[in-house]
C-alpha cells in the first residue's frame, strides 16, 4: 500500500517567514494530494490540493508543488501568521484511500 | 460553516453500553467516511461507504458497526469498547471519484471517552 512520509515534524518560525514542509510517497499510482490544515481540537480542514497533471498550484499565501518523478510534493506558506498555527497533514491517493503523513506541527510566532 | 454534520460532540460511555454516533451531509457526496483520530496522530480509515454500500472495511473490530441508511446519513454503533478507543471519530464525505479524486470534507467529530 501507500507510504507517505512527512517532514519535519514540528517547524517554529517567526510572523513573516515562510515555512516549507514536505512528503514523499511510495506509489507511483498516486494521483491526488491534498493538504489539511488541523487546528487543535477542530476537524482537519482542507486548505489546497493538487492533482498529478499539474506541477504547481498557488491559493494566495499557500502553494504546493508536485515532482512526480522523485515522488515528492510540499506545501509552501508565505508571510506566514500567527493564525497559520496547526497541524499540517499531507496526503496521497491513488485507487483506493486517502493515507495520511505524520503531520508537521507549524508554530508561528509574532 | 462546517457541511458534514456529527453528533454528538462529546460522548462519554462505559464498556458495556450501547451508543451510535451520527453523521450527516447534504452536499450530494456518494462516498462517505469513518475516521478515528488519536491525539497528535493523524485520521486513521475505518470504513468507506460507496452508494451507500460498504466499500472498505479497514479490519475494524466488530465492536463497530457502521451502517449507511441513505445517501446523506451515516451511522457508526459503539458496543463493548474499550479504553483504547477513547479517540476522536471523523466523518468525511466527498464526490465517488473514478482516477483521481474529489476533496473529503470532513465534519467537527465526535469526541468519545470510554470509562
């Protein structure tokens, strides 16, 4: 089945900043990666997602990209705000399921 | 404004108690999921449902019993549980995609404590 890693677990930066996290996943089959943004004790909420067609895919403040090839794609967060704290969860789904990474804690401080 | 609807919120039941939890969307989705999430983890599939009828079934213990009574509601019935399964429960509805695939959105969850 799928795998996908997610990196780092946990990024402090500074009101501002950007802020880049990363996965990988294992199969080639994968078509459709979103990302969800999961504020504590509140529901994951999705935030943007990229299909395998598209590169690059850019929603204000927040970009993801795809590299097919090396099977890896990252969320990238500009001006980043105090409010941007949560969790971010990657995932990657091909036929079957969505499967999640580990998360990445993003803690921005004014 | 979130459009997958679950209740209860919160539910604190014993082992040996019966309880469902419920889910609800209106948004003409025709897959919907079950999620359990630990603290600090992320969702964990339990159950797909695919025109109302059981898809994927991710070796759930028997003491979960989804059940999909039409197209917008979604019941999980807790019998039995253990401490374990003290988690949050997700539900999540999106379009049935074909390749490729249509966001989940997900619902506020119902957060389950077992004594």
């Amino acid at each position: 089945g799928e795998n996908v890693e997610q990196h780092p677990s946990t990024l402090s930066v500074q009101e501002g900043d950007s802020a880049v996290i990363k996965c990988t996943y294992s199969d080639s089959a994968s078509n459709y990666f979103p990302w969800y943004k999961q504020e504590l004790g509140k529901r994951p909420q999705l935030i943007i997602d990229i299909r395998s067609n598209v590169g690059e895919k850019k929603d204000q403040r927040i970009a993801v990209t795809l590299n097919k090839t090396a099977k890896h794609f990252s969320l990238h967060i500009t001006e980043t705000q105090p409010e941007d704290s949560a969790v971010y969860f990657c995932a990657a789904k091909g036929y079957s399921t969505l499967t999640f990474g580990k998360g990445t804690m993003l803690l921005v401080s004014p | 404004d979130t459009e997958v609807t679950q209740t209860p919120k919160h539910l604190v039941m014993g082992m040996t108690n019966k309880k469902s939890l419920k889910c609800e969307q209106h948004m003409g989705h025709r897959a919907m999921y079950w999620y359990k999430q630990k603290a600090k983890k992320p969702p964990e599939l339990m159950f797909v449902y695919s025109y109302e009828k059981l898809s994927i079934n991710e070796s759930v213990p028997s003491r979960f019993s989804p059940e999909c009574p039409n197209s917008s509601l979604l019941n999980l019935h807790l019998h039995a549980l253990q401490p374990e399964d003290s988690a949050l429960y997700l539900c999540a509805s999106s379009q049935v995609g074909t390749i490729g695939s249509e966001p989940q959105h997900f619902g506020d969850g119902t957060r389950l404590s077992i004594l």
